[in-house]
C-alpha cells in the first residue's frame, strides 16, 4: 500500500493518497502562533445516496464543525465538487472567534457554490446578529430556516425557531417538488424533529464523531452524553454525520480524525 502511495505538497497543505478512495491531508504549515495547530490530519470520506430522482448525480463536499481552524488544506479535497454545504459551527464559542471561520466561507463562495446553515456555536457568540451580517456578505447562501433552488435539488438550512427567530419552514419545504437537501447541524434534532418527514439528504455535524472511538463507537458527544448513537456515517440511509474538520476543545480525537465529506446523490 505505501509503495503505492504519492505525496505531494500544495501551498500549506501535503497531501497523501493511498489510492482512489482514501487520501489524508495534513496541515504543514510550520507558521508559530498560540492557535495554530500543527499537522491537523484531515482525511476524506466518501458516501452515495440514492433517490433515483435526478437525472444526473451531484458531487456535494460537506465541511462541517470547522470552528475557526486553519482551512488551506481543504480546498484539495473540494476540488471537482459541484457545491459545498457547510451543516454549522464554523465558529468558536470559547474563543468567541469568527474571523477564520467567515472568511472560509467568503473563499469557498469564490470558488463553488456554497451553502450555510447555522450551528451551535454561532447562535452562542455574543455579537451574534453581527455575526449573521457577516456571514451574508460572504458570497454564500445563508439558509436560516429557509431554502433555495440548485439545479435540480432544493437545499434548506434548518435550526430550532426558538433560537434564531426565524418561523420555521418544514412543512413548505418538505412538499416541494424536487430532490430535498436539508442541512440540520445537530443529529439528534433529526431524530427528534425530521424523522417522519419527505426528505432525501440530511447533512448533520455537531457530535465530533464522538470525540474518542472505541471499537466503532464514540464516547461522548455534546447533546447526547456518554456512548451516543448518532455521531457518524450514515442514519436511516439519508442523514449524513460528519465528525467535523476541526476540535475545538483541548480534548484529542483518539481513533477519529478531522475529516470532510464527498456525498454523492443520485
């Protein structure tokens, strides 16, 4: 396997591919600063979902949970992509910490279509409606509970009403016609609150792949507590979980690396 491998480096990214499936990218920037994070391993997962209702597959890229981290080793892993969704948390709460995160989207915008829905920890910055303002003038869709048109898909954004303020748009959005996307940061809401709707692709973050991984299964996840069922792969075949492409708390990620997502839907 290794004597197949090739290395090769891009700006401030090394990229190592195993072969057509499986790749890892590292962040090799040797720049020092307090925040940075040296040697971030992202890898890249790839899914398909079937709908049988579009006459040709679209290549989404999936960056969720990036919580204002260093992104130029990303955009190896978008190229080709057809859009990129971004399921929330491009912030940091703790650090109440935007700039990195915004201005990902503001680059990603320039060079696909990219698509946003709110997470966590931008409900919880202090300056939040600021926040929203900076994030609309990106260039990317911001999907507060409300939904767009893309080719032959209809993409929605999705988060509690009683947080953002915003009615909330299910019933509509659900009777479109057309394949339905909905990006909805946490699983469990999923499961609490979209379960029994008409949906086809759901793409979810939040729970960090369950921060450690134990024989397949995480340890802890914020919402669902020790041993949660809902941290990564694929739920009910139509809800995606990333683990997030970045860690926002000192804790490591044993047996679960940062990654990003390639689903593709046909």
């Amino acid at each position: 396997m290794l004597g197949r491998s090739v290395f090769c480096t891009l700006g401030r990214a090394c990229l190592l591919c195993y072969n057509k499936r499986e790749c890892c990218v590292f962040q090799c920037d040797p720049s020092p600063g307090k925040d940075r994070k040296r040697m971030q391993t992202r890898k890249l997962t790839k899914y398909h979902i079937h709908t049988g209702r579009l006459t040709r597959p679209v290549d989404f890229a999936v960056v969720s949970d990036l919580h204002d981290e260093p992104y130029d080793d990303l955009w190896p892993m978008l190229d080709g992509a057809d859009a990129l969704l971004v399921p929330g948390d491009v912030c940091d709460r703790y650090r109440q910490s935007s700039a990195r995160g915004v201005a990902f989207l503001k680059e990603a915008a320039d060079r696909l279509p990219t698509f946003f829905s709110l997470g966590n920890h931008e409900t919880r910055q202090k300056q939040f409606r600021l926040l929203v303002g900076d994030l609309e003038r990106t260039g990317a869709e911001v999907l507060i509970n409300r939904y767009v048109r893309f080719g032959e898909c209809w993409i929605g954004g999705w988060y509690p009403p009683s947080i953002v303020r915003e009615p909330d748009m299910m019933d509509q959005f659900e009777k479109l016609d057309g394949v339905k996307v909905l990006l909805c940061h946490k699983p469990e809401h999923y499961i609490k609150f979209m379960r029994g709707r008409a949906l086809d692709l759901v793409v979810a973050g939040h729970a960090h792949g369950g921060q450690i991984r134990v024989a397949g299964r995480g340890v802890f996840s914020p919402g669902q507590g020790l041993f949660p069922r809902y941290t990564y792969g694929v739920v009910d075949g139509r809800m995606v979980i990333s683990a997030g492409a970045g860690n926002p708390v000192h804790l490591p990620r044993w047996g679960n690396p940062c990654e990003v997502l390639r689903v593709t839907l046909d």
